[in-house]
C-alpha cells in the first residue's frame, strides 16, 4: 500500500511537470503569470516546473530508490517553503496559494517520512 503511494507521487509529479514542460503558455495562465516581451518566462517554466519535476518522478520510478524518492521529498519541501514565503511576503490569492501549498506540502511530509533516512 505504502509503495503504491510513492508511485502515485512518482507518476503525478511526472503528469503535472509535463504541463509546465510540454505547456508552458498553459501554465503561465494556470499560474496567473505573464509573458513578457522575450520567452525566458516559457524557458523558466520548462525547466523549473517542467523538466525538473518530469526528470526526478522519472528517476523515482525507474530506480525505485529510496534516496531518488527523499530527494522528490526535498524538492517538494523547497517548492512549498518557497510557496509559504510567498504567501506571507506577496499576498498572493490566498485560497488558490493554500491549495498549491498542499499539494507541496502533502507530498514532502509523506516522502520524507517514508524515505528520508535514505539521505539524512
């Protein structure tokens, strides 16, 4: 049951990367960002909530290594650390923030619960 969890994590890490990385203008909107004059924004979108999120799921499932899932953990810890910042620093939407957060959130506190010992 535990590992089917991980693998869920694993494969909708995957699945929501793909969308800033395939769909980076949907993204953007999804995000309520703005594109500017250059695509840099599409760029940055690609690799941070695209390729990045794609590569380390992608290593999860294909390792099945307990350090590859603490790492997804820790990745997920500095997205929400960054987004629980935000929400005190920027005073973005908060109900929409709050709901990122926990699909931060949830994630980090489970694979570092499960795995964590694999790093630390």
């Amino acid at each position: 049951m535990f590992d089917l969890i991980d693998l869920l994590i694993a494969v909708l890490t995957i699945a929501f990367g793909l969308f800033g990385f395939i769909a980076p203008r949907y993204t953007a909107s999804a995000l309520d960002l703005e594109t500017g004059a250059s695509t840099m924004g599409l760029s940055e979108l690609r690799a941070s909530a695209g390729g990045l999120f794609v590569a380390v799921g992608v290593i999860c499932l294909w390792t099945g290594a307990p350090a590859a899932y603490a790492m997804l953990g820790v990745a997920y810890v500095g997205a929400g650390t960054g987004r629980l910042v935000s929400i005190f620093a920027d005073n973005p939407p908060r109900s929409k923030a709050l709901v990122f957060f926990a699909f931060e959130a949830v994630p980090a506190l489970w694979l570092l619960a499960r795995h964590g010992g694999a790093i630390f």
